[in-house]
C-alpha cells in the first residue's frame, strides 16, 4: 500500500511538468500565428510602376516609328532633287535668196528685228493656204521690228509664185528649203519656228494646234520683249 502511494506522490508532478512544457511551446506558436499578416503593398506599387514605364515606352517606341515613317515617306515622294532646266541651244545661222534675188540671213535679220518666224509651207497644204494670209496681214500690222517672217518652201510640186501671185500673198519667200527644214527637224507642214535675239528657238508649231493658235501664240511673241 505504501509503494503505490509513493507512486501517486511522484506522478502529479511530472504531470504539472509536462503541461508546462506543452505551453512553452504551444504558446510561442500561436503568438506567431496570431501575428496580422502584413500586404506587401512595395510590391504593388513596383508592378503598378513597371506597367506605366512599360506604357510610357511602348507609346514613345510607337510614335517614333510613326515620325520614321512619315519622314521616309517625305523623302521618297517629295526629296527627289528637281531637275535643272538644260538651256535651250542656240541656232545656227543660214544664209538664203529669196525670189526677188535678195540675200538674206537669220543673224543679220536679227539685228534689226526681236525676233524671226520660220514658216515651212507647201501650196499643196490645205493648212498652209489658211496660215499665209493671216501671216501676210499679220506682217503688215505689226510693229516692223517685232517680227521678220520667212516663207519657206519645201516638197513642192507646183508653181509656188503664181500661187503667191494668184491669192496677192507678200511675204518674203525662198524656195527649194529643204536643207533648212531638215536641220530644224520639220517632218510635215506647215512647220513654224521662232528664234528670238538669244538666237534660241522659243516656239515651234505643233500640229495638235489649230490655225487660231498659232496665230495667237506669234501675236503673244510680238508682243512680248
């Protein structure tokens, strides 16, 4: 009887014992885990900030493309160097008799008068027999030393002064020009070359033109210096 007292004397004790040391350590922990739980609002914030830089870059990266672009575009539509007008060259100067035996020249008449009208014609041209007598009372109404008209004839098959003759034309007239037609190029008639005192050719009749405006353009020509 008295060993099992001894026992029960003993045991209480160690039981107080272990309840202590269970606290020690249950209470540690559930202080730990009754701690708040803090946010971390730092790396919130850092995401946040990342996105806009991230913005920010994109939409600069973007709008300098955009500038590229535009000036890439600018430069191949509108940078191409413009072309340097090549001055007209100047004529050579020829020499001819008309009909009534007189010598004349494009230099020497040039010296008297602004500028010289070519007219390669043919009696035979439906086109020619409508320009000559406007030419012919153009030359009388001008101003004598606007304009000094030639009449040239080429490719003719008939009599080309009776024609003149018959239809009261007075003009100054030689015949038989092909040599000169060919060096300025005429390929059908009538043919109309102006050269003014820079001995440069500033017009040449064009068959999209009507009678009407070439009449009109060697009135402008009179009249301009």
């Amino acid at each position: 009887m008295e060993h099992i007292n001894t026992n029960m004397r003993f045991a209480a004790p160690l039981r107080c014992l272990s309840l202590l040391i269970c606290a020690s350590l249950w209470l540690p922990a559930m202080s730990v885990a009754a701690q708040p739980v803090a946010l971390d609002t730092n790396a919130d914030t850092a995401t946040t900030d990342l996105a806009a830089v991230t913005s920010r870059t994109a939409s600069t990266i973007a709008s300098t493309t955009s500038v590229a672009a535009s000036a890439k575009s600018n430069e191949s539509a509108g940078s191409a160097p413009e072309a340097i007008p090549q001055p007209r060259p100047i004529v050579a100067n020829w020499m001819m008799t008309d009909i009534a035996g007189k010598t004349h020249s494009l230099y020497q008449s040039l010296e008297t008068h602004n500028k010289v009208v070519l007219v390669f014609w043919s009696s035979w041209c439906k086109f020619c027999r409508e320009l000559l007598p406007e030419l012919a009372l153009f030359e009388q109404v001008q101003n004598d030393n606007a304009l000094r008209i030639f009449a040239l004839n080429i490719w003719e098959d008939r009599d080309a002064v009776s024609y003149l003759d018959s239809r009261n034309i007075h003009l100054t007239t030689m015949l038989n020009a092909e040599g000169l037609a060919e060096r300025f190029q005429i390929r059908g008639t009538p043919g109309i070359i102006v050269i003014d005192q820079n001995k440069q050719e500033v017009y040449r009749y064009s068959s999209d033109e009507s009678i009407i405006d070439a009449m009109r353009s060697l009135q402008r020509l009179a009249l301009s210096p």
